[in-house]
C-alpha cells in the first residue's frame, strides 16, 4: 500500500472527526458540546483543505464555525435551560 | 462583556475582518470562496463586534433600516443582472454584458459574475447581520 504522510493525517483527522461526533452526543453541558463542535467544524475544515477543494474550506470555516457555533451560543444564552 | 483585551481586539480586528470580506467577494470568480462565503464574513465581523460591545452599539453599525434596503436590492440587483440577457434576446442570466469578457484570471474577467457576486455578498451579510438581531433581542 502506497499511503503517504499527507494520507496518515487525513485518517488521524478523519478519526478525530468520529471521537467529536462521539463526545458531542455523550456531553451533558450544551456550552462544552458547542465548543467540540467548533473543533469538529475546524478539523472538518482542514480535512476539505487536504482534499484539493478550498472553496468548500472556506464556506465551512465561515459557515460552519462562524455562523453555526455563533447562532449555537445564542441559542444558549436565550433559551432556558432543561435539567 | 467588559474585558479589556477582548474590547479592543475586536476593535482592532473589525476593518481587517471586513476587508477580508469584501476581497473575498470580489475574487468569487477568479479564486477560492465566493459571495456566499464572503457575505458571511462580513456579516461576522458585525456579529462578533455587537457580541462583545453589546446590541446597542452593534445596531449603530447597522441599523434596522439599513438592512432592510440592502436586503431587498441585493435581490433585485441579482434580478436586474440576469435580465441584461433577455433584453439582448439570450435567456436569463446569459453572460453578454461586455462583448469582450477579459483575459481569464483577472478580476474583471467574467463578465457579469462579479456583478451578480456583490449584490449576493451584500444579501448574505445583511441577512446574517438581521438574523442575529432578531434573536438576540428576544433575550429581555
């Protein structure tokens, strides 16, 4: 099997994208599970930079740690809390 | 929020985050990104200064009036822009509006690319900005 460095990292982040799907479903306070999300989004991010389309890089870093996370934290902040 | 580093980082960081924004709008055609990801740029640079400077002073940046006619003309523009083809007998949204659109690569090759990416850059910012508002406002 010819795989390269480049090809570890991208199932190192591939993997790291699974342990963050995991955690956001196990992860009881909803601001810690915002916060992994912004790191799921950011790896997500650099995944689509390893695979030559740095266009949709770009839309999810603005989308997707911007706009998703910030909308999130507001949600938070005004919704009341259960439990 | 009353910290003094987060204040004037964003102060700071304000016009380059805007900056950025618009170069990223403009370049839609010619590089990585587009009007849909450099709108939401813009619209964050405004989100993350009402975030930390409170609602007030966000809605000094833009104000609900403001919005509301970038809003509905960004809309129209983008109309305006895909009518230039059917007035020159060509469907909607045909790029014919200079006869010679440029050396590729360039920014103002493309034609009507770039014309249609403001008025979607402008939409995208002012709805995200709008957006914000309107659920911050129902904290009380």
């Amino acid at each position: 099997m010819g795989l390269t460095l480049a090809d570890y990292g991208t199932m190192a982040m591939l993997f790291m994208l699974i342990v963050a799907s995991l955690a956001m479903y196990f992860i009881r306070d909803l601001m810690h599970a915002v916060i992994v999300y912004g790191a799921y989004t950011l790896v997500m991010a650099l995944i689509w930079l390893q695979m030559n389309t740095p266009d949709l890089a770009i839309t999810e870093a603005a989308a997707g740690i911007g706009m998703t996370v910030m909308m999130m934290v507001v949600i938070y902040r005004t919704s009341r809390k259960e439990e | 929020m009353k910290d003094f580093v987060l204040r004037r980082v964003v102060a700071l960081l304000l016009p380059f985050i805007q900056m950025f924004g618009i170069y990223v709008i403009m370049h839609g055609h010619t590089s990585p990104g587009g009007a849909f990801a450099g709108g939401m740029v813009v619209g964050l640079g405004v989100i993350g200064f009402s975030t930390v400077f409170g609602i007030e002073q966000g809605k000094t940046k833009m104000p609900e009036h403001v919005t509301t006619i970038t809003e509905s003309y960004g809309t129209l523009w983008y109309i305006l822009m895909g009518l230039v083809g059917i007035f020159k007998g060509l469907p909607f949204l045909a790029n014919k509006l200079a006869v010679d659109v440029g050396v590729p690569g360039e920014l103002t090759s493309g034609g009507l690319i770039g014309l249609i990416g403001v008025g979607v850059g402008i939409r995208v910012a002012s709805t995200m900005v709008t957006l914000f508002f309107t659920m911050m406002e129902e904290e009380a």
